[in-house]
C-alpha cells in the first residue's frame, strides 16, 4: 500500500476522531497503560516550559526562539476553545474537561515566555529587521503580532482539513506539535553556540526533555500512538523518527558545550 494512501477503516477513525479517542480513554483495567503514558507525556510538556524558567534565571535567555512560542501559543489557544467545545458536546467527558483546565495554564506559560524573550532576546532574533539592530519592544511586539498572525492562519487551516474543533481536529496534531521543536529550534541554537561557544540558554536538560518528549510521541505502545490508531502510518512513524534523530544530535552538541558564565555572557549578548 502507498503510505501516503489512507485504508477506510482510517479514514472513518479520522471522520470520527472524538469516538475513536473516548473509546480509547474510557477509565478501564485495559486502558491503564495509555493513562500511565498520557501522565508521562502532561509531565514533560509542563517540563519544556519550566525549562524556559530555569534557563532564564540562570543565563538571562530564552532557550527557544520566538517563533515557536508564537505558533505554540496559537495551537494551546485554539486547543483551549476546542477543548470547552467538546466539554460541553460530550457531557464533560474527563478527557475534554482535563484539558480544558490544562491548556490555559499553558496558554500562560507561552505569555510569560514570550513577555520575557521581547525583554531580553529581542535584539539576538529580530535586530535583524531594523536598522542598527536596536529594535524596540514595541517594535518587537509588532513582529509578535505577525507571526501569530500566520501561525493562527496555519492552524485553522489545518483544522478545517482535519474536520474543525467539533471532530477534534487539533488532537490529531498533537504529537505533530512535539515534532517541532528540533526543526525550528536547531537553527537557533547553533548559531548561539556559534556565537558565545558555550551552551548559553541552552542545557542538556532541555534537549534531553525535547527528545524523550518527541520519542514517546510516536513510538509504538505510547500515549498518542494507542489514543489515536489511525496515527499508525510509515510516513507519522518516519517523520517521529527523524524528529527524534535531529532531537539527539541536538543533545550530543550541546553535551560538547562548556557551561557559560552565570549571567556574563547573556549580558554580553
């Protein structure tokens, strides 16, 4: 079979992708270990953004660059609206209420994320785009604006193609966002590493919570994977894989990187 050709048994799950997910996560003996791996993946997703803390009080930087926090914000947005959507359609099934009250407090998380990387990266990112390089936070915020701008216009897209928030259209998505983080990050830290050659807003504890993050969101017998079997595809197996890849040299390179100066070199910046 083609991998990019979907079977009908996948494509009806994906018609129905609320009924496939409830089955799926209805408090049963059977389903304890996809609840077991759906803690697992809510622990290391609250992780990528106390990370972002941690990395801020100890070298003054943000260890992701603008633009994923723009297009994640976005997603945990409209993920949020779906979400209460499907809250009230399903009679408050736990599934949609649990997440209805996480995906604000990572809404949250990416507002003070971005609000700290106008205050302090501003300059690294988007002095690029103005003259002499010293961009102001207003300036900054009007850059904000506009990738929001394109990221919501992605993501509605999308949701639309997948069926719209009344069939759960962004929980397909979901590893998909994991999948990011590597290619739209690794630019930015090589250049930083490059720049200071040093791990500067950078730690192995945040590429190893990246690559355990996107590994166990597409292996076989994971949270996502067991969820949502229609994921179950050469090319959803294919892309994990390479995202898991790039996310481990990732890791290697900065494992080779001598710890900065507290606070010297972000100064510096």
């Amino acid at each position: 079979m083609n991998p990019f050709e979907l079977d009908l048994n996948t494509l009806e799950m994906i018609n129905d992708v609320p009924g496939v997910i409830m089955s799926h996560m209805t408090p049963s003996v059977e389903n304890i270990p996809v609840f077991i791996m759906m803690a697992v993946n809510i622990i290391l997703g609250f992780m990528l953004y106390t990370n972002v803390a941690e990395i801020q009080k100890r070298d003054g930087k943000d260890p992701y660059p603008l633009f994923i926090h723009c297009v994640l914000i976005v997603w945990d947005t409209l993920c949020t609206i779906m979400m209460w959507i499907l809250m009230f359609r399903y009679d408050f099934f736990w599934l949609w209420t649990l997440f209805g009250i996480l995906e604000p407090i990572w809404v949250w998380g990416e507002v003070k994320s971005i609000q700290a990387h106008i205050k302090t990266d501003r300059h690294e990112e988007l002095g690029r785009f103005v003259r002499g390089g010293d961009i102001t936070e207003k300036q900054a915020w009007g850059y904000v604006a506009i990738m929001i701008t394109i990221a919501a216009a992605f993501w509605l897209s999308v949701s639309f193609v997948l069926g719209g928030f009344y069939n759960a259209s962004l929980c397909v998505t979901w590893p998909w966002t994991n999948f990011l983080f590597p290619w739209l990050c690794w630019e930015h830290w090589h250049s930083r590493a490059a720049r200071t050659g040093t791990s500067l807003g950078n730690s192995m504890k945040v590429q190893l919570t990246i690559f355990i993050q996107i590994t166990i969101s597409w292996l076989p017998g994971t949270w996502f994977v067991l969820m949502m079997p229609f994921l179950q595809n050469p090319v959803f197996y294919l892309v994990g894989f390479a995202s898991s890849a790039l996310a481990f040299v990732n890791l290697m390179k900065v494992r080779k990187l001598p710890a900065p100066e507290p606070k010297a070199e972000a100064a510096a910046e």
